[in-house]
C-alpha cells in the first residue's frame, strides 16, 4: 500500500498490497504538509505518523479490505509500528 502525498492531497495506491506500507512525497515534510492533519513528525527524519481511519477512509474499503488491513495493523503493532494510543501507523517516506 502507498500513500501518494503530494500538492492534491494524499490519496492511495496498490490499496491490496498489505505485505508493504510507506509514503511516497519528495520528503517527509512534503508528506506531512501533504497528509495535514492526518500526519505527524515521527521521530526518524525519513518517517512519519499516519492516522490510521484517515487510510481507512481513503480506501473507502469494503469488508474484505477492512480485514486485511485489519490485520496489517496487528502486525505494525507487533513491531512497533502503531503509536500507543493505536490511532497512528509509522510510514517510511519514500522520495517521488
């Protein structure tokens, strides 16, 4: 799954893929302007915080999408990768 964050906004590709999850934005501060108030600085330079019922909403997903992004978030969070509260997923900023 990629988050495309760019001047129109953030939107999402390959939104099946559940086996990868990253940013796609010239830098993370492009990705966090891009993503607003959906975004947050993560600690790591190349990182940032995405909240996770924004991805939900822009997958617009369905019940079997639900399921398996569902369990792509048990899986970040095994590792680290959702904030404590669990409204966040750490995203890797990848340059565009």
């Amino acid at each position: 799954m990629i988050i495309v964050a760019d001047a129109a906004g953030p939107r999402l590709e390959e939104k099946d893929v559940f086996n990868r999850f990253h940013v796609r934005a010239g830098s993370a501060e492009e990705a966090l302007s891009a993503l607003g108030e959906d975004g947050r600085a993560a600690e790591e330079a190349d990182h940032v915080w995405v909240r996770v019922d924004a991805v939900r909403g822009w997958a617009g997903g369905d019940a079997a999408w639900e399921e398996g992004f569902s369990k792509m978030i048990g899986f970040a969070a095994k590792h680290g990768w959702v904030d404590e509260a669990g409204t966040h997923v750490k995203a890797h900023v990848q340059a565009d």
